[in-house]
C-alpha cells in the first residue's frame, strides 16, 4: 500500500537560491481516496514578496509576516513527508525550494533522496503529448471544476491536483473486441438475413444517382 503526500508551495520569487517558501499544503491520499491528514502553512519568509509572484498568488509580505519562519514549522513538513511518495505538478520546483528550505535551517533531510518523487507534470507530458498540460489545462481536459481558482494558492492547488492524477491515472474501460472475440460474437449472437436488392430497387437506385450526377 503506497502512501502518497500531494504538495504545492507559494513563493516570494522563481529562484530558490534566492527566494523563499511563504505557502506550503500537503495532503495525504492512500489507496486513491485522501485521509484527512494534511498539513497547511503560511511561513514568514523573512523577505519581502516579488510583484511578480504576488501577481500570480496574491500572498503579501504583510499578510505573512506575522507567520512562523520555516525553521519553526520544518519538524512538522518532514513528519507529513516520511515514509510517502512526494507529488507534485512539476515538481522539481517544490522540492527545490523545499530542500533549500531544510539545508538553510539545519535540517539532514532531501525529498528525493530520503523518499520518492512522482512528478505529475511529466506524467501529463507522457499521457496528453504535445498538448498543454498546465494545471489549468488538465482541469479543463479532465471536467474538473476549477472554478474557485482565481490566484494560485497551495490549499486549493493541491486539492485540484489529486483531483487531476486520479482522474489522469484512472483506468477506464473501453468496449473494444479483437478480432477473435469480434469473429466469435459475430458467429454466436449476431442473428441477420442478408437479401439481394429487387430489380424495381435497383433501377430506383440507379436513378436517383443519375438524378445527382
């Protein structure tokens, strides 16, 4: 029985060696069916937010200044981490920043190295080749409602997320038969008569062709 942890994180910018973790969600799904163990943080980043990332999630230094640093919250994102496969949507960004985030606060701990990473955006790009396979977009492909998301935010992303790998991942039967089943279902239950077109028909036929000629 696989355990897997589904995660997003918010940001004060892309690039990890300089910015911070401001967001983090983790939520549990065990056998395709979420637990109801997950974990949700604001984090002070002890850096004021980029204008462009604030564009994208609309988390501001003074909403999140008050927060713990990520030192203070680390214990309990490890303990939701352990012993679970890390999901993410292109996940080398989250597990980026996150690592980054444990190196800097003193923590032995690297997703990747002490568990496993299943990154949903390459599974996308195998499943829909070609296509766009934002978040956004998959919703979309997959009838999911994503209606609430205005801004990104982790909570809700990581909500959308399972939603989207159960749906991506879920195995759907299709009504195909191979030619063996397709001979013997002909042979066995198929009953039909096949007759020869009348002359009357036929001349009819003919001369509606010749009508539409």
């Amino acid at each position: 029985m696989s355990k897997y942890i589904f995660v997003d994180t918010e940001t004060t910018g892309i690039d990890r060696k300089k910015e911070r973790l401001l967001e983090v969600a983790c939520i549990e799904v065990v056998d395709r069916k979420v637990t109801g163990n997950q974990l949700h943080q604001y984090i002070n980043p002890e850096q004021e937010v980029g204008e462009g990332a604030f564009r994208v999630h609309g988390i501001s230094w003074e909403k999140v200044k008050h927060e713990p640093v990520f030192a203070d919250v680390a214990d309990k994102i490890i303990e939701m981490l352990k012993g679970r496969i890390f999901v993410a949507h292109n996940a080398p960004f989250d597990m980026g920043f996150l690592n980054e985030e444990f190196k800097r606060a003193g923590y032995d701990f690297q997703i990747g190295r002490d568990i496993e990473v299943l990154d949903t955006l390459a599974l996308a790009k195998k499943t829909y080749p070609g296509q766009k396979n934002s978040l956004d977009a998959l919703c979309n492909r997959l009838s999911i409602d994503r209606s609430s998301r205005v801004l990104h935010g982790a909570l809700l992303d990581t909500q959308l997320l399972i939603q989207v790998y159960i749906a991506m991942t879920q195995k759907q039967g299709k009504f195909q038969l191979s030619k063996a089943h397709s001979t013997s279902f002909e042979k066995e239950q198929l009953k039909y008569h096949i007759s020869d077109a009348t002359e009357e028909e036929l001349a009819r036929h003919l001369a509606y062709i010749e009508l539409i000629q």
